[in-house]
C-alpha cells in the first residue's frame, strides 16, 4: 500500500517552508497538503468552534495544496476529515520559519499544534522548525532565499523510518528543531525539551492619542541543561529531535498528591 | 506576608463563573482578576505577538477587575507584569462553563491555557472547569442560575493549602472538574488524563450561494478507563483533580529513540 502523507503548517499555504516539506517527502507516497490561509503563529493548537470552516484549492509546484480559513490545528482536521477522506499514516507540520523549542513552545506554537492534533487523531507526527535569525522587517526579503537542504533531509529520513516502523512506544510526536545554518552533515541530538525559552517582559508604550498598549517580549534564558533542545540548538548549532507525548499528567509521587488532598479535604 | 492571587479564566470578564472564583478565595490574600475582555475558547496557550494588547479596568462586585483584549495566556502576562507588577503566589484560571477533560484539553483549552502560562512563570496554578449539559441557545439563560457552590467549595480549600504548602514536586498545575450537579458532598477522586474525549467529524453544509462550509465537531468517547478524568467526571459523576505537567518529553525507552535515529542518520 501507497503511504498517505498530509503536510500542514502555521505559516500558512503561501510560506516557502510549506514547499521544502512537500519537497523533502515527494515520491515516498500520496501526499496531501491543508495549510491555513493566513500565517497562525503563536496559536497553538487552538480549534475553531464557533465560526464555520472553508477550504479552497490552489496549484503549489506540481501538487495542489487547500488552504483553509483557520488554525493548524483546523487544517489537520480538514485534510483528514475532508480532503484525505481518511487518516493518513504520517503528518509533517512545517518547515516552520522560526525555531519551536522547550516546553514553552509545545503548548504555544501552531506548528506543534498542528502536529499534537494529528497525535490526537492517532496518526504520528513530526513538527520540523528553522532557527534563523531576527531579521525583522528584512524577514519577507530572505525568505525566498532560506536553505533548507538539511531540513529536508532531516525529514525524509525521519518519515521513511516513521512510515516503515511508526514511532517508539509512548511516543506521539517528534519535534525537529534544525539551525539555519545546518548542513547534511551538522550532528543530530536526541534531546529533552527546556522548560522553558524565554524571560517575560512587557513593554509600556503610548499611542499617538496618549493611550497606553502593551508588546508582550522576552529574551532567551541562557542556561538551559546540556541534554535539552535549547542548549543543543542555539548553544551547539545542532540539529534537535525531542520526542513528545500527549500526556500531561503529572509522573508524581502518588503520596504527594494524596496528602494534598488529604490536607485540602479531609478522608474522601 | 498576604499571600497574592491572580484570577482570570477564559470566558472573559463578564463570566459568572470568574466571579464565582473570586467568592471562593476573597479573603484568603490580595486578589487580582485579569480576564480577557470576551470570550476566547478553544484557544489554547495561544498569545497575541503581532498586535498590541490593551487594558481597562471594570468593577466586579466588591473588586476592580482588569480586562485585556487578547486571550487568557496574555491575561495572565498582563496581571503579572503590568497589573501586580510582581509575580502572584497562586493563579486560579475559571470557573469554566464547560469540562475540560482528557489530554486534548490540556491544549485546546483556554482555562487550562492561561494555567499552563503561569506554571511556566514558576507560579502554582488551579484551573477549574464544571461541566453542564449542553444547552445550545439556553445557554445564556440558565448562566446566571448556575450553582458554583461545589467548584467553590473545592477551590478555597486547594488554594488554601497550594498557598500553604506549594504543590507536589514534579506538579505544575492542577486541572480540576466539577459536575454541575455536585454539592459539597461530592467524592473527589485523583486521576490521570483520558487519552482523548472525542471522536471528530466534521459536517458539510451549503451556504445559500451554494457554497460549501464546515463545522468540526466530535462525539464523546465511551470508555475512557476507570482511573481517568473523563470516566470519574462523565461516568460516576465525581469531582476530578489531575495533576499536569509542563514537560511533555515523551517517557521513553531511550533504546528504542535511539535506534529510529540510527535507522534515519546511521551512526552520528
């Protein structure tokens, strides 16, 4: 059987990462590509409920891709539910323009969204994401001329070996973080994820009319652990895989949890 | 020293169900409440980067409460960084009209998100959600008739003892359910997440000009395990609390990661 490979992103249909995904993956099976319409980031893996979803076809390269008015997380949905007309065997999410590292970024990044919700839906996933640097308004002008030679083939290794074998148990999604600056040869590291990538901080500003808004920011905590994504990505200048799973509960120390309860609300 | 809290939800400012959370710990230390200016579900961790945010203050019976135009996760930057100006001690994130169950919660949902925010600004966070059956239009008019007092009931005494004695090591954040029908008799039971809650499809539909749109949608899955939220919240009715974790690295079997990426890389 011909494997089914859905591409998604949160950049949206139009990015230059969507087209080397669809690059890396060409010829390995059926691929299908649902991104969203608009760029999505920093949405996470938040759905849309509450206004009705539609699709629309359009030529990329030698593919068709559908864009689709809403999230990552949408467009995953779409692609299988509606497009694919059944589950894939694999979702790649990206090549996303900027790096999606530590624990942070899982719960706020659409690439991981998108990639978490094909996990959800019980097919495996690999969310791939480029390191570059801040270019600020220069972002749109370099983005045509990004290499991404070593993230394609970061992809194309991992998804053969995930379509051949599927992915280690207890494991729903692997989250590739390549520099800008990787080649073929750059080392690859199994990592943990950081706890998290940024400081906080808010900036005060005022508009013309005198009004007060806020820019939320952050900078980057320089001392992650050396086993972590973040120190082997922005220290080392390696590629990251961190396997991800969906489950958020707690590997507690059961005691611990039943005295606070214990505490809280006496024999239960 | 008064302990500080902040309190915010996803509902926006306006939800009965943050007022409720308000009465449940006015009094135990110095309150803020910081919610978005309206309601913002589904939305996840998800954060406003490329617009500005804005502020206002409101009256909320006896208090002032602050609300920002963006989603639950800036409204907790937002009270942390701009309203307190210092972090809180505990974050209470809801009441939310709603479940939030199963470890597709944990990132579609919006309480659970600005929850999540503030475990990763190091501070304790409860999010509390009640589940009520679903009411399609009514919705608005059974809201004011809600009986929080069990979700109140079990928030004042976790707060109370999170603010004594933190939460359980390896713990960021506590999920807690509430039936609408329980009372103070309630059992409460500690579980771990569900896998998931629901089956998604999607319905097609045609607009008047004949064009398609679609709504995602998903039926509850039935047999959820017996330690999980969702059997102990939907089956047997109890009050659930779930301890969650920020760090989603997968558990693994080091051996087997590391033979996919021999399998991919050869040797590295």
């Amino acid at each position: 059987m011909t494997p089914r490979i859905l591409i998604t992103n949160d950049d949206g249909v139009a990015s230059s990462g969507l087209r080397a995904a669809y690059e890396a993956v060409r010829g390995l099976g059926d691929i299908c590509i649902v991104a969203p319409a608009t760029q999505q980031s920093a949405v996470g893996r938040s759905m849309t409920l509450f206004e009705p979803l539609r699709i629309a076809r359009q030529p990329l390269d030698d593919a068709v891709a559908y864009s689709v008015n809403g999230t990552p997380t949408d467009s995953v949905v779409m692609g299988m539910f509606v497009v694919m007309e059944k589950k894939p065997d694999l979702v790649i999410s990206g090549i996303n323009i900027g790096e999606n590292l530590s624990a942070e970024a899982v719960t706020t990044s659409g690439t991981i969204g998108a990639a978490l919700e094909a996990a959800n839906q019980g097919v495996p996933a690999i969310a791939v994401s480029m390191r570059v640097e801040d270019e600020g308004d220069k972002f749109y002008e370099t983005a045509r001329a990004r290499n991404y030679a070593a993230a394609r083939n970061v992809i194309r290794r991992l998804a053969g070996c995930v379509l051949e074998g599927r992915l280690p148990a207890g494991v729903d999604v692997l989250n590739v973080n390549v520099p800008c600056s990787a080649t073929v040869e750059t080392p690859i590291a199994l990592t943990r994820l950081a706890r998290r990538m940024y400081d906080t901080h808010v900036h005060h500003r005022q508009d013309p009319r005198g009004r007060s808004y806020y820019w939320v920011d952050g900078t980057v905590v320089e001392d992650a652990p050396q086993d972590t994504d973040l120190h082997v990505v922005t220290r080392l200048g390696h590629i990251s895989v961190t396997p991800l799973t969906l489950d958020m509960t707690a590997p507690i120390d059961r005691a611990g949890m039943d005295a606070l309860l214990l505490r809280a609300f006496g024999s239960r």
